[in-house]
C-alpha cells in the first residue's frame, strides 16, 4: 500500500477551506479523511473515523480546547469540515476518571458539549479519540489488518509484525470501556505509534495529520508483507458442471425468495435489490470445497454486521435446464437461514434479558458457486454496500486463512454489535418510500420516459431506462444513480439482453413502463403497407415483447408486479391522417387488457395511460406547429384544447405511471391525461 499524500493538494485544501473560515487543521484534517476512506481496503461506506485537536470558538465568542471528529453516519470519502463535529475537549476527558458510563450518558455528554447544537453524533469512538493524547487520529478497518488479527493467535500475530512499534488492544466493544482500555496500554508504552483493535481495527497517531495518515499507510503495508508469505492456493476448489444457468435467470428466483411475505392478507411483500459481483479472488472464494465451513464463521469486523448479518446465504451451484429444481431448493435454503437467524436471535436476546426486537431474518449477501455473489438491500444503495462488504469480506478470509486460520469474534459479542443501540440509530435514517425495494424498467428516454424515470426514482424504486440512442438513456438516468443503455425494442434479442442487464444489476423487475413509441402519419388509404407495418412494429410488437418479457421474470419472483402501456388518445379517439399511428395502439390497448386478464391470478397488474398532445421526441415542435396550422389555430391553443384548457406535461404523463404502479389493487384500467376530452372518454 502506497501513500497518496500529494503536498500540493493538500495546500489546495488548506486554502480552499481557509476561505470558508475553516482552520488549517481542519482542512487538512478532510484532506487526509478523504484520502482513507477513498481506499476501499481501508474504508468502506461509513465505517473508519478520524479526528483533530485543536481550539474554536463558540457563538459567544470564547475560545475552547476542542475535538473535531468524525460524525456518525458520515463517510469519510466526501466528508466536508460538518462532518466533523467539534466537541469540548476537558469536559470528555474528566469521564475517564469514572469507573462505568453507560452508552446512552456517553452521548448525552458528547451532545452536551457540541459547540454546534445542530451538529451531527459525534462517532461512538470519540472517547478513544479523546483519551489519546495525539493531535491527529487515524482509524480504520483496513483488511490487512483484519485478516492477522482475526486468527485464534492473531494477538501474538500482531505482535510479531509490529515488533513494539504498536499497542495490541484485547477485543473490548465500542464505548467506554474501550476508550479506557485503549489509553491504559498506550500509556504503558508511550512511544507506540498506533494501536491494533484485536478482531476490529487500527488506530495510528501523530502530531501532523501526514504523520497519522503515513503511519496508517506503513502499518497496513507492514500486514500486506506478513500476508504475502501465506499459501498461494487457499481454497481446494470444488467439482462443478462445465455449465451452469446464466446470473441474469437465476437473479429473479433469489430474490423473490428472500422478499418478506406481506404482513396481511392482501398486502404487499418487502421486496430488496440485488447486486452482482464476480471476479477471479471471488469465485475461488465461493468455489472452495469447504465453502459451508468458513463462509459461517462470521463478519470480519463487528462493524459490518448491520450491513450484511452475520453469515451469508449459500447456495447450490444452479445447472442449466434445472431452474425449477434449482427454485425448490433456494426456496429451502432460504427458509433454513431465517429459521437459523431467529434461534440466534432468540438465544442470544434471552443472554441479553429480552431487551431487544428482531429484525427481519432475511439475508443480505448470497453466495452461489460457480458464479459470484448478490449484495441485497432494500435500495441499490444498499446493495452496493452489502456487495461491497462482502468483496471485503472475501479477501480478508483468503489472506486469513493463506497464514493460518479464519476466527472473528464469536456470536455473542456479534450479536451485541448488531443490536447495539449506537449501530442501529445508523440504520433508523432510511426513508422507506412506497416503492423501496422496486425495481423499474422504462422503454424510451424521452421526454415521457425521463419524466417517468425521474418519477418513479423519488418514491423509491432503482430505475432502468432504455432508449436505442444509448447515450440519452445513460443521460436520463445519471441523475437518478439509474442503469441507463442501449436498445432497440423491436429485436427481442435486444429486450432481452437489456431484461438481462437490468437482472444482474438489480436483480428482477417489478414495474414496467412500456413506454417507447413514434408517431407515423398518413392518410390511411394512401400510407404503404411497409410504413404500416413498421408502426405496428413499434407501437404494438414490441409492447408484446417487452411485456412477455417481463412477465417471465415476474412469475420467477412470485411477488406480482406492474405492466404499465403508454396507450393514446387516439387508440379509442383517431384523429384524421393518424391511421398509422392509432391503429397500433388501439391493439395495444387490448394487449393491455389481455394481460390483465391471463396474468392477474399470478399477481400481476397491466394498466395503461392514455394521453394527448404532449411535448416529446413522438410529439415534435414540427408536428406541433403542422396540426395547430392545420386546424387554425395558434400553438398555445392547440396544446391547451382541453376541457381544462391547460397544456399536459410530460410530468403530469408521469404521475399517472406513478400513480398505477402504486395503485396495488387496480388492473385493465386505462388513466387518462389528456386536459378533458369527451371524444376520447372511457366512461
């Protein structure tokens, strides 16, 4: 590991910050933060802290002795000078001299002190910070680390690479008792440059924030070092099949067997994303012989657990050809798992008075031989960091059991970190919005379909959109943290690919938006019959094409979902020279109609939106200004001749595709949005 120390952005730093009235030490503070937490094998997704001695003033004007640390829930990738709230430095160092302090007064007093009332929780190891007498402190979970000390001598181990350079500090959990434990072994050896957490972590110091960063950098390289002498072939790998199912097929039966059975009749289950991740260090990691041994022995660091659970789902390796069987079988393993999470629970809640609610007992990191594993979370976010995790995971278990023997913490102390009060207040901030946990798939970019994208994002849904000019796709869906690609939906080799894709980075499909249309005109005696075919190919084909698509992956979930069509006004209100447009989408009105009916025992709704004379790629400024002209009358007026005389937008367009992917207990029904046209009414 290598020092990415660069003097020059970190005057940059310096000086930028130095104008928002920000101190030296504070910036440079963010600086290097930033510089730990940007290295995944030292940081990953809010884990880590830092801090920074230094003096600031309160409101009134009076200086204080002050400790600027990191704030929990903040991520020390991006953190900003907020992050890293300022607390009063004497008042946190007089607790030590008490004998116990309970988590919950430990907080109150770091709160208590807070120079700013409105900042963030001080870290749960700002007492640590604080005992130390260090100006700069650095610490991480960096996976070199983990992998010597979670080893039945990992103790001895550490000792051994640091040679005295560092203070070994027995697993004691976050808090007081650790703060104080910490700076008794520092004390007896002054002169260490650090402290290794057994089973946690590492802490390095120095009077500079280049010096606490660089003896990180060193100290972590000094554990690489050790690691390298390991055996080069770790995991005896398994038999499997030449071939196995494809991750895009078996995506959607994982999934639907791990959503959580609606909590009454009639509800809807708790759905989760999925991520995928392979790579050669993975599948020799999930390919090993002994898999279902050192798979089980639990997270890495105490700081994981609330992200992934102590152990992961694994499964068999899925054959080609045998989906049904494979189905069964993940349906089984999943069962087993909750059952296996609940007796820990309730065993471990009993040690612990019965004091504490169960969360839910599904798994958020799947192992499947032969392919890699899923991170699941309820959003793509959350995911991503289960994934994230468990690729950490990964190396740490190789690089542990290449020099000896995997060991975390046994269950009971993993329990209590789960269950900490202090970790879960970090999960108690997710918004769940109506459709957390959902997965969207929208057909065109335009204006319609980015509206409807942007839409469906902030109630909560991860959002694919698919366009065939590829760029505007990953343009619409950017801003939404969205899968955005290329398709042209009239070749289902190209839907399905795209059905595929969306599998593999979300893990099934819950909403569709059979959106993607273009609008031919003509008399329809005179049009060719190749140009009405081409309509036809667009705007009735390939709504069948994606909608069979998609039901072929809702049914492998089991959940229901939602096929929603972009109808038209004009498939029950034509108007002249619209032939080749309204014929189409007059069939695929009753397309839509014909999946509601054949689909609706399994769960799944088809609905459709009706609107007229919006502004989008379909409906041009050309085409606008040629049907105004055409019946005498101004732009404005063409686009407002409603009932309400208002102009639709593309986002009203949007809210009804919202509206119906919500609607839970609606299907056959055609929404219309169209400003009030009597020609055009259902009813």
């Amino acid at each position: 590991m290598q020092s990415k120390w660069n003097e020059l952005r970190a005057r940059d730093a310096i000086e930028t910050y130095a104008g928002k009235g920000v101190s030296e030490d504070l910036g440079l503070r963010v600086y290097t933060t930033r510089l730990l937490g940007r290295d995944p094998l030292l940081v990953l997704h809010g884990g880590g802290n830092t801090s920074v001695k230094t003096r600031a003033k309160d409101d009134l004007g009076n200086e204080h002795e002050v400790i600027a640390v990191k704030g929990s829930g903040s991520d020390m990738a991006d953190i900003e000078p907020h992050g890293l709230p300022a607390v009063k430095l004497e008042p946190l160092r007089k607790l030590r001299a008490l004998d116990a302090l309970s988590d919950e007064a430990m907080v109150n007093v770091q709160r208590l002190n807070l120079l700013d009332a409105g900042a963030p929780n001080p870290s749960v190891e700002t007492l640590l910070h604080a005992f130390l007498p260090h100006k700069f402190i650095d610490h991480t979970h960096a996976a070199a680390v983990l992998s010597l000390v979670d080893q039945p001598d990992g103790e001895a181990l550490a000792r051994e690479v640091y040679d005295g350079r560092m203070g070994i500090v027995p697993y004691i959990a976050p808090g007081f008792g650790l703060a104080k434990a910490a700076a008794e072994i520092y004390e007896q050896n002054p002169d260490v440059e650090g402290l290794i957490l057994h089973k946690h972590g590492i802490f390095t110091f120095g009077a500079t924030a280049r010096e606490a960063y660089e003896r990180m950098i060193e100290m972590v390289s000094l554990a690489e070092a050790r690691l390298r002498q390991g055996r080069p072939v770790v995991f005896q790998p398994r038999g499997l099949d030449a071939e196995l199912a494809e991750v895009a097929e078996i995506a959607p039966i994982i999934r639907g067997a791990v959503a959580l059975p609606a909590d009454k009749p009639g509800g809807e289950p708790t759905r989760f994303v999925m991520t995928f991740r392979t790579g050669p260090e993975i599948l020799s990691y999930v390919n090993g012989a002994e898999l279902a041994d050192y798979s089980q022995r639990g997270v890495v660091t105490p700081d994981h657990i609330i992200r992934t659970k102590n152990t992961p789902l694994v499964l068999p390796p899925p054959e080609p050809g045998k989906l049904a069987d494979f189905a069964r079988e993940v349906q089984e393993k999943v069962a087993e798992f909750a059952g296996r999470y609940d007796a820990y629970f309730g065993r471990e809640n009993e040690r612990a008075g019965n004091t504490k609610t169960k969360l839910d007992s599904a798994p958020r990191v799947v192992l499947v031989p032969g392919l890699g594993l899923f991170g699941i979370g309820r959003t793509a976010k959350d995911a991503d960091m289960a994934a994230d995790l468990a690729e950490n995971t990964v190396r740490v278990v190789t690089d542990a059991e290449g020099i000896g023997r995997y060991e975390p913490l046994p269950e009971s102390d993993l329990f209590a970190l789960e269950y900490w009060s202090l970790e879960q207040a970090k999960l108690k901030g997710a918004v769940v919005k109506p459709l957390t946990g959902h997965v969207a798939l929208i057909t065109g970019a335009g204006a319609i379909g980015t509206a409807t994208a942007k839409a469906l994002a902030a109630e909560g849904a991860a959002v694919a959109i698919l366009d065939i000019d590829g760029t505007l796709a990953e343009k619409a869906a950017k801003p939404i943290k969205g899968l955005g690609f290329k398709c042209d939906v009239t070749k289902p080799a190209e839907v399905a690919a795209a059905f595929a894709k969306t599998c593999e980075r979300f893990g099934g499909v819950d909403i569709v938006v059979s959106n993607a249309g273009a609008a031919w005109q003509g008399r329809i005696g005179d049009v060719s019959d190749e140009l009405l075919r081409q309509s036809f190919e667009l705007n009735f084909f390939a709504h069948q094409t994606v909608a069979k698509e998609a039901v072929r992956i809702m049914l492998k979930q089991g959940t229901g979902g939602a096929l929603l069509f972009n109808l038209s006004k004009q498939a029950v209100n034509p108007g002249a020279n619209f032939g080749p447009y309204g014929l189409p989408k007059a069939a695929a009105m009753l397309l839509m109609r014909q999946y509601a009916l054949d689909y609706g025992k399994d769960g799944i709704r088809s609905n459709g939106v009706n609107a007229d004379r919006v502004r989008s790629g379909l409906l041009t400024d050309a085409m606008i200004a040629d049907r105004a002209k055409a019946r005498g009358l101004s732009e404005g007026d063409y686009m407002s001749g409603n009932l309400l005389g208002r102009e639709v937008l593309a986002e009203d367009v949007a809210q009804a595709f919202v509206s119906l992917a919500k609607a839970r207990k609606t299907t056959g029904h055609i929404e219309a949005v169209d400003g009030g046209n009597i020609a055009a009414a259902l009813r």
